[in-house]
C-alpha cells in the first residue's frame, strides 16, 4: 500500500489532498518574470510581449534574470510534481503537476495574468518522464532552428508529446493532453498569427525585436 492509499483512509485525508492541490497551485504563482521584473522597475506584461515569461524577460530585462527566470519556472515544476509523485503517487503527482501549471498561467496573486507554462511544463515532464521532457524539448530546438517561431516548435512538440506519451508510460496520455490544452489556450493568439503568416520569427543575430512565447 503506498502512502497515497494509506492518506486515502485516513479522517481528514480529502481534505488534506485538496488543500495539497492549492498549495500546489500556489507554487506556481511564483513567478521569477513578475517578480524581477518589479525588482528592475519593469512589468514585464505591459512589455514586449507583455507574456510573463523567458523570452520576454530576455528582451525587456536581461539575460541574467532570464536565465533565472527560466531556471525557477522549471524548479517548481519539477519540485511540486517531483515531491507529490513519490511521496504520495504518480497519479495525484500529475493531478499536481496541472496544478502548478495552471498557477503559473493564472497566478491569483498577480491578478490571474501570468506566463504560458512552457518552462513550467517542462520541470514537470523532467520529474515524471526525462525522456518525455527531454524528447520535446528536442523536437522544439529544431523546429525553431527551422522555421524560426518558438511558437510552433512549443505547440507541434506539444501536439506530439501526446503520442509520445502512450510509448513511454501507458497512462501519460490523458494527462499530458490536459497540460498541453492548458498551453494551447494560452497560445490562441499565436495559433491564429501563425495560420495568418503573420507571427514574429526569431533572429538569430541582434535584431530579435518581436518573438512572442
């Protein structure tokens, strides 16, 4: 019996669970773009892109707190899915991992306006399949290095994580659908520039003015 099916018969164990699922949540409302962006006198969301993420930090802040930016999104991923897959179970790990995501997109503290998750997807594959992560985050490297729109390479890797999915773990599948929905909603904008022709591409020199992840 794991601790999740021993917590499960527990009084109180409900409401524990849920309220591990907020504090999940809330995890995610960390957000490294938000915050230094205020540190350095810049909102990050009325700039740039106005996403309160990587990317932008790169542009309207500086490769330092992008850098940092990035690395933090992926930490509390991959610690929130991490921590709940092995102490309680996979399955309410990746109930978890939803939840971080969501937070990150949606943080309550920061008025519901926050980043699109990518990097914070990521931290949660890394903690629940590397191959996963590290299989989509290769198909988004060349997909940039082809067609020069992070945006697509972020949505086609997501719509081919969902297959990938059912190879590496049987039950992924349903999950892994639900978090790149979640990214999908946040990247309806640059779905319907990239159908038009009309979305930024990267510039792999000095003149990256416009890239909008």
């Amino acid at each position: 019996m794991t601790y999740f099916e021993s917590l499960a018969t527990t009084p109180g164990a409900p409401i524990l669970l849920v309220l591990i699922v907020i504090a999940s949540y809330f995890v995610g409302n960390i957000n490294p773009a938000i915050i230094l962006g205020k540190i350095y006198g810049v909102d990050v969301r009325h700039e740039g892109s106005g996403n309160a993420g990587t990317t932008n930090v790169l542009r309207t802040v500086g490769k330092k707190a992008g850098a940092i930016t990035f690395l933090v999104d992926v930490l509390k991923g991959f610690a929130v899915a991490f921590l709940t897959m092995h102490f309680l179970s996979p399955a309410f790990g990746a109930i978890c991992g939803v939840a971080v995501v969501a937070g990150h997109m949606w943080p309550a503290v920061f008025g519901f306006r926050g980043g699109k998750g990518v990097a914070t997807t990521f931290g949660v594959l890394l903690a629940t399949s590397w191959i996963l992560a590290v299989t989509a985050i290769l198909i988004v490297f060349v997909l940039v290095a082809f067609f020069r729109m992070v945006s697509l390479g972020v949505i086609v890797s997501g719509i081919l994580a969902i297959p990938f999915s059912a190879v590496f773990e049987r039950w992924y599948p349903v999950w892994v659908f639900a978090m790149i929905a979640l990214i999908f909603i946040k990247h309806i904008g640059n779905i319907k520039r990239i159908l038009k022709g009309s979305e930024s591409k990267l510039s792999f020199g000095n003149k990256d003015k416009s890239v909008k992840l």
